[in-house]
C-alpha cells in the first residue's frame, strides 16, 4: 500500500508514461490540449523545485487561489512534495475571506490563476504581515511588474540546479502518512471560517474505500467541474489520478452545459443544484412540444422508472420490460443522455440536500446519479449509492471500513480514518466535535430498514415556532424548489407565529409566463399584484400534504440570486441562513409586523 499522495502520483506517471492523464481547452483556439503523465510529472518536479529554491519546505503554508486547471493540480502536488501544507481559496472568495486564512497559517506564497485573484493577492500583499510572493499561472493576462510578483515560467527557472533536484527527493522520501496535507477552510453556515486540518492517510484511506465500492478504470474521463477549493472535487480528482482516469478542467462552472457535449466524461461530480437547473431546463423544454411529444416523452419515462427500480434492487427485467426499454432508449432517452455528452455512465452527487424525485427522473433516463453524505471533516464520502443496489429516499449505504451511529439526540456520529485532525488552531471547537474519535457532524439522521443513511436537516436549521412546534426548513425548502418558477427559496420562522420564506424567482420562468400587457405596470415585476397572487397559489398547492404549522404564510420576492459572491451560499451552494437572515433583516421584520 502506497503511504502518500505523492508516492502514488509518482506510481501512476511511472506505470502510465505517455497516456493523457489531464486536459483542458485553451481559450483562444477552442481546442483542448492534453498533458501527459510524463508532462505532469516534470511540471510537479519543477514547481517543487523552485518552492525549495524560496526555501519553502516541510510545514509550509501555502496557498492556491484560482479557478479549475491543470496548474491547480499541479501546484497542489507540488506543495505536498516539498512536505508543505495546501491551503486552496475559492475562486470567488473576498479579500477579507483570503485574508483570514493567510493571517492565520502566517503565509508567504501563494499562486494565483487569473487577472481579478491577482487584483486580490496585491491588496493582500499590502495587507497581510507574511505574505511576500505571489505566483501568476501561465493563465494569468495582466503585464504588472512587482518585485514580489514572479510569472510561472520565472518561477520554473529557479529550481534548474542539481541542488534542488537532490533536495526535491529528500522531501519526499521524509513525507509521513499521518503528515498534514493541505486546511480546507469552511465556514459552513454558520459564517466562522474553520481550517479542516487533513493529512495524507485520511486521503489514502479515502481512495481505498473508493476502491471497494466504486468502478473506475484508467479508460474513464471525468470532468472536473466543481471547484477544486472543496474537498468533493479535489478528492475525487486525487481518485483520478489514483485510478489513472483522465481529468478534464473546466475553469468557468456555467459553461458546464456546452463542455459536456466537447469533453464526453463518462464520469463528473455534480451537486443538487446542477440536477434541479437541468431538470427544470429539460421540462421547460418539454412544455413548447405538440402533444404527441410530450406524451412519447412521459411514456419512456414511466418506462425508466420501471427499469430503475428493477436496477435498485439488481432484479432482472422481465422480457417485456426490456424490449420496452430497448425502444424508448433508441425514441427518447440515449437523446436525453446526450445533454450530458453521451457516454455518462455515473455522476456522484452530494453537498446538500436531494428532492428523490430528481434522482428517479435522471436515473429512468438511464443516467446513474450516485448520491451520497460527507464532509470536509470526514475527507468527503461517508455514504453513497451501490451501483447495484440502492433507495432513493437516502443517502446509500455506508462506505467501508468506515463507521457511523446515530446518538440519541438523532445526530449522525462518524469515525474511522478518513476523520479530519481537528480544526487549526481551533482546540476548544475541536473538542466540541471530536470526542473519543467519533465525529459529531451536526446533521440530524437515521437509517431505513434496510440500513442506507438518511440525512434529514442541519440540528442548528431546525427551529421552533412560538407554538412550540418544530420545523425543519430544508422540507419545506425542497418542496418549494422544486416549483418551475422558484430559483431559490430560504424558509423562516424561528420563535415566530408562523413560517415565512424568502423566495428569488426564476426571471426567465416569469418574464416568459407574464409579458407586459398583463401587468400592472410596475417597473420590478417582482412587486407586481398579478405575480404575488400567482406565488400565493402555487404555493398554496405545493403546501397541500404539510401540516397547517409548516405551510410558509407570508413571503417576499427577490431578484438578486443568493450566491457565494453576495456572502448568501457557501462554496458549495448551501445557504448560509445566518447571513441571509442578516442582509434581508428588514424585509423578514417587514414580514411578520403587518
């Protein structure tokens, strides 16, 4: 068994040489360009090279503060060869997010990808005691010239000497499994940054259990669409490399719709929201055809949901059953696949919460949604789908040789050796999470009868009405999403007589329903009376199966997205309700005063 993460890359460019292990697609040709193992290898070597030429070496912090590309990837190893510690920023991420990671780790270097990150680093460089060296990728456009700025192909140049070759290996032959590798910092949502402390063998773990449940081979391509800043993709990118499968690098996540017809993946990790914008486009779609259409494509799709169950619990279709699926397959469904590039054969999916509607949607289509719970603190996976048997109201099954319970409170425990090392420099919240090697995650859940995993809220979302009933948001919030005209909805009503919601609309769904001859001529059609009332009867019949304490009462419309840039979602697009809370305090005091 290999010790480390460097170790095993080493293993994989010597075992693949020559085959294309990375890609990504240069902007100014549209073509995408490959590297090789052997290319990875030597641009690995040569940054850790040169970070040992600036003298950085075991224990060093340092940052990656850019979009999704192969650099990424390659500083990432880099920085673990040279025995250091990786501290990735969200693409997006404020300088004051920034900030406070690199105050707190006492950085000096970190590499950045793009034009607006580099705006960042320089406010950084003045404002931060330690940082003194930023790093541009080969990406990065601006010509600006600072003694304290190096562009890549200087920066290659500076480990050239034998000295730092020899020192290179010494590095890595001294890297400990139960070494540090990289902080993920997050904030969850409850807005106070938390450095994940992660070290080699909680990733090597990972990557074995994956091994155990998870069928991937070296003919694989995955497109790497999520940022690399979160623990979801960069572990399973690790799992590429592991598993000697191709990563395709997509820097721009909206564009993730026209790279799928390009890049063909067979595999890609997507989270909740990626399937709920898709689904609604699909349906969308669908209401602008005949009804002949419309009734061929209901048709293939009862036929999917017929096959998927048999597919859940691994039972053989019955003939008829198959010849059916044949043909709605050939009609419908191959087509429906083709949005996702045509050879998708698995998407691991996870970071919130799912409607099980969905993933019966996607998986009649032929399309294996593998939906699963984890964390940053449990390095990613703790449960997903078998591809051969699994519930569609869960989570999946736990992974192996990892173990979970449920304390008495209904929160879900984790332990094993993917857990994180604590929190850095965070001892006090350390222990209030990790006691006697068990993980208390925070998530209240349970198991079905046949032992998969469900996730049901965040204990601290849920809350108490002054009627004393409690409310869990995410329901309501997910039964309210899934409404075609709804872009994003956030549920209210702590220690209040009823439940509230702020909802943002989708502008695109509405501007199509109500053109301007129907309404009242208010310059925001948010505020128009036809639209209020056109809410209030949707969710009057969306609301019909809740009991009258969880119905959402009153509401307002917004047009600004919530989004991670507005400090309303997480990098991972879970709502931060405390900041939510914050930013529209006036509109949900509005609310419950008339």
């Amino acid at each position: 068994m290999e010790d480390h993460l460097i170790q095993m890359f080493r293993n994989r460019a010597a075992r693949y040489g020559n085959k294309v292990a990375f890609r990504t697609r240069d902007k100014s040709s549209g073509q995408y360009k490959d590297y090789t193992w052997n290319h990875g290898l030597r641009a690995v070597n040569s940054i850790a090279k040169s970070l040992l030429a600036f003298s950085h070496g075991p224990g060093c912090m340092i940052g990656i503060f850019s979009d999704n590309r192969p650099e990424w990837t390659f500083a990432d190893l880099a920085i673990l060869s040279v025995g250091g510690v990786v501290v990735p920023f969200f693409g997006t991420a404020s300088k004051q997010q920034v900030k406070y990671m690199v105050d707190e780790t006492a950085m000096e270097l970190i590499f950045v990808g793009n034009d607006e990150q580099l705006e960042k680093g320089m406010w950084l460089l003045e404002n931060c005691d330690t940082l003194d060296t930023i790093v541009l990728m080969p990406s990065v456009q601006s010509t600006v010239q600072s003694e304290y700025i190096i562009r890549w192909d200087d920066f290659i140049k500076l480990g050239e000497s034998r000295e730092f070759a020899i020192k290179l290996e010494e590095s890595v032959k001294a890297i400990k499994d139960d070494q540090l590798a990289t902080l993920l910092y997050t904030s969850g949502t409850t807005g106070e940054p938390k450095g994940v402390m992660l070290a080699h063998e909680n990733f090597m773990n990972c990557l074995q259990i994956h091994d155990k449940r998870l069928k991937v081979g070296n003919d694989d391509i995955s497109l790497c669409f999520l940022p690399l800043s979160h623990v979801f993709e960069r572990s399973w990118t690790y799992y590429m490399i592991h598993r000697g499968a191709v990563n395709v690098y997509l820097e721009n996540p909206r564009e993730v719709i026209n790279e799928l017809s390009l890049a063909k993946p067979t595999l890609m990790c997507a989270v909740p929201r990626f399937f709920e914008k898709t689904y609604n486009g699909i349906r969308a779609e669908e209401a602008k055809w005949p009804s002949a259409k419309r009734k061929l494509f209901d048709w293939t799709i009862s036929i999917g949901h017929r096959v998927s169950e048999y597919r859940s619990r691994s039972a053989a279709l019955p003939i008829g059953l198959k010849i059916s699926w044949t043909i709605a397959d050939k009609l419908v469904l191959k087509k429906l696949r083709s949005v996702f590039g045509g050879n998708i054969r698995s998407m691991p999916c996870s970071g919130a919460a799912i409607r099980p509607e969905l993933l019966r949607f996607f998986h009649a289509a032929g399309i294996f949604v593998n939906y699963g719970y984890g964390a940053s603190e449990t390095t990613a996976t703790v449960s997903c789908f078998k591809h051969d048997q699994y519930e569609f109201g869960s989570c999946g099954t736990i992974m192996p040789d990892v173990n979970v319970k449920i304390s008495e409170q209904g929160e879900i425990l984790v332990k094993g050796a993917t857990i994180f090392k604590g929190y850095y420099k965070k001892p006090e919240l350390t222990s209030t999470v990790l006691k006697n090697g068990w993980y208390h995650t925070g998530d209240k859940g349970d198991f079905t009868l046949q032992g998969n995993l469900i996730m049901e809220d965040r204990i601290n979302d849920l809350f108490k009405t002054s009627g004393g009933k409690y409310v869990s948001p995410q329901k309501i919030e997910l039964l309210i999403g899934q409404d075609p005209y709804v872009e994003q909805v956030v549920v209210i009503g702590d220690n209040q007589k009823f439940i509230s919601a702020i909802i943002v609309p989708s502008m695109a769904a509405l501007t199509q329903k109500f053109d301007e001859t129907m309404l009242a001529g208010h310059k925001e059609i948010i505020e128009d009376e036809n639209v209020v009332n056109f809410f209030l009867e949707r969710l009057a019949s969306l609301q019909q199966e809740l009991t009258p304490f969880e119905r959402v009462v009153k509401f307002v419309l917004l047009k600004e997205l919530f989004s991670v840039e507005n400090d309303a979602l997480t990098s991972t697009l879970k709502v931060k309700r405390k900041a939510v809370a914050r930013s529209y305090a006036h509109l949900i005091e509005a609310l419950y005063k008339e």
